[in-house]
C-alpha cells in the first residue's frame, strides 16, 4: 500500500514538473505564433508578411538533428542541468529583444523571435527524454495531456494573454515580463528532493545516435502520422489571426478570443483527450478525435461564407473547434510516447515533433499568401479538405505502427 502511494506521488510529481517544463515553452512559442501574426498585421503591415512567422516553425522542424547529442547531455548530466542552461538562455534572449518593436524593427524581431525558438526547441529535446523515460505506458495519456494543457497555458500566456496588456505595457514591457517570469516558473521544482536526483537515463549505457531511428521497422507509418496531423489546423490558426483583424477586431479582442479558444483547447485534452486513451486505446482514440477535430475544422470557412460578424458566434464556433483540437492532440502525443523506444526517448520522441512542426512551417507561410491570392474562404476550405485527407493517411498508417509492450 505505501509503495503504491509513493508511486502515485511520485507520478504526481513527474506531472507537475512536466507541466511547469512545457508551460516555460510554451510562453515564447505563444508570442511566435498567436501575439505576433495580429502585431504585423495591426502594424500595418502586408498580410503576405505573417508568412514570415513561419521561420519560427523552423527549429521545431531541425531540432532532431541536435537531438541525440542533447539526450546524451541528459545521460550525462541529468535533464535538470540541461533545463536549468535553457532557461537562463531565455531570459537573456527576451531581455536583448526589449530596445525591438514589431512597428519599426520587424527584421529583428523576427529574428529575435526565432532564436528563442530555437533555444525552446531544444529544451524540448530534455523534456521529451523526461516525460519518456518516466511516463511511458499507462502513465502517456495524463503526461501528454499535462504536456498539451502546460503547453497550451504557456502559449496562452505568451500568445493571447500578452495581446490584452500589449497596449500597457508596450513591446519592451512584454519581453521584460517574459525575462522575469522564466526563473520564477521553475521554484517549485527546486523544491523537489529528487528533481536534482539520478534520471532514468543516466543509468543507461546505450549512445545516441540519429540513425538509430531506423530500427524502427515501422518508422515511415510514424513519419506519415507525424507529417499529415496538424498542418492543415496550423494554416487555418494562422490565417484567422489575420482574419480577425480584417473583420473589425482590435488587437485586445483577437487576444481575448485567443485565450478562450486555448483555454477550451486544454480542456478538450485533459476532459476528453485522457478518457479516450484510457477507453479505446491509443489506435481507436487517434481515429475518433482525429474524425471529430477534422468535422470541424471548417468552422472558420462557415463563419466567412456566411457572413456572422457576431463575437459571441466567434466565440462559441472556435471554441468547440479547440476542444476537439486538443483531444486530438493528446491522442496523437500519447501515440509517440508509447512509440518511442526507452534506450533513446528524446531522440525517437523529437523526431515525430520536428516532422510535425516541419509541416506546421510550412502551413503557416503559405497560408498568408494563399489568403491574399484566392481570399479567405477559398484558403480555409483549401485547408479543411487538406484535413480530411490527412485524416485517412492517418488510418492506414496507425494499422501498421508497433507501440511498446506490444506483441507481434
């Protein structure tokens, strides 16, 4: 009995920690790819220049070329030391960005913002090889549920909720906030006893290498699920931003619809996400919350083609659209995590992300120029059929995918 609620605690913990690790994450991915669409746009800028945000989608899409090398710094200094190096990074990163503005300087900025990428991108790397390497089996529809929810309230912070102060605190307040917050996110875990503590990973011996993807029998079926998920709701997320602005909101109301739609984003992978897993089991669940996130994806094409400038429609259509979202997020994550093999979580993990970030990069840059040439409703309905096929890519692939624990 005592061992089992050690267990639980000690589940408890790797939850939390996972949470707090994806949150700090998801804070500059949030101002990459939510605040920084609607500042271009409400700077006056073209819409074709919110292509330019994909480059932020760029070291998400490479980091599994560094990713062995950071899962054997893992091994060999523990996944904490590894966090800790990143985070200070961050907070020097958003402290250089602060004499920047996206009005005057919008080279820089988005500069500046693909370096916090890719310093995020690889502190990734060691939260994958933590959530893997303690989480895997019965334990990866939570974790990737706490991943999603930590995530998604990290990019909410960043994204969404940096919109509503912007007018306040200006661009050099926003990164100054961003700078402060980063250290103060990580207390809790300096009061766990075991966060310093021996990893898993450490006391394996096997050195990481990125060909070793390719003992994966089934790696190209992983690769067409990973590749065909999330580009077709990253193109349509994109262009809305724009969208938005262009039907009358100002940048304080786009913010609050965002928040909203994260928020609701979360919930659907915590209240929905975690029974499907647990019930159906990781194939059925893909393909029943895949099914319904694709149904309605085309809600922002229903709301151009007919006309509904109501914020409340706003509101309500994006919101059941974000739900199912981040079901199918979890889904899918919690897919990977029983994928990847224990001798290099990380690595296999990683991998299944760059490919998805790669397509994501590439939905979100072409996207703005689709708008600009074919208008809006043609883009999104472009998209949702994009979904749809992706969507029976992804049933012939999961018949073929081995997880872990399986047989045969």
């Amino acid at each position: 009995m005592r061992q089992a609620i050690s267990a639980s605690r000690d589940r408890r913990s790797d939850y939390l920690a996972l949470a707090l690790m994806y949150f700090a994450q998801g804070l500059p991915t949030g101002l990459a790819f939510d605040a920084l669409p609607v500042l271009i746009r409400s700077g006056g800028h073209d819409v074709a220049m919110i292509g330019w945000v994909g480059l932020a989608f760029l070291p998400w899409a490479l980091k599994f070329l560094w990713a062995g090398p950071i899962d054997n710094a893992c091994r060999r200094w523990g996944i904490a030391r590894v966090v800790y190096v990143s985070q200070g990074l961050l907070m020097l990163a958003c402290l250089a960005l602060m004499p920047f503005s996206p009005d005057s300087h919008l080279t820089a900025v988005l500069i500046g913002v693909v370096a916090l990428n890719l310093i995020c991108a690889t502190q990734d790397i060691a939260t994958n090889a933590y959530a893997v390497s303690r989480l895997q089996g019965e334990g990866a529809g939570p974790a990737n549920a706490m991943q999603v929810a930590g995530f998604i309230l990290g990019m909410l912070a960043g994204g969404g909720g940096l919109l509503m102060v912007y007018p306040h605190l200006g661009w050099s307040g926003l990164m100054l906030a961003i700078a402060v917050l980063m250290p103060l996110l990580y207390l809790p875990l300096l009061l766990r006893r075991d966060w310093h503590g021996e990893d898993p990973l450490t006391r394996a011996d096997h050195h990481v290498r990125l060909r070793d993807l390719r003992q994966h029998r089934d790696l190209w079926c992983a690769l067409g699920v990973a590749i065909s998920f999330k580009f077709a709701s990253t193109a349509v997320a994109t262009l809305t931003k724009a969208w938005l602005i262009d039907r009358g909101l100002d940048v304080s109301q786009a913010g609050s619809l965002q928040v909203s739609n994260l928020l609701l984003m979360a919930a659907g992978g915590v209240l929905l996400g975690i029974p499907l897993v647990r019930r159906c089991g990781n194939r059925r669940a893909v393909l029943i919350a895949g099914a319904l996130a694709t149904l309605v994806l085309g809600m922002a094409w229903l709301l151009e083609s007919t006309g509904v400038r109501d914020l409340r429609a706003y509101y309500l259509g994006f919101g059941v659209q974000g739900i199912f979202e981040g079901a199918f997020y979890v889904t899918i994550w919690a897919l990977f995590m029983n994928w990847a093999a224990p001798e290099r979580p990380g690595t296999d993990y990683t991998a299944m992300q760059c490919c998805e970030s790669l397509t994501n990069m590439v939905g979100a840059s072409v996207i703005g120029g689709l708008g600009q040439a074919f208008g809006y409703a043609n883009a999104f309905v472009g998209a949702w059929l994009a979904g749809a096929l992706a969507w029976l890519l992804i049933a012939v692939c999961l018949r073929r995918m081995h997880l872990q624990g399986e047989h045969g």
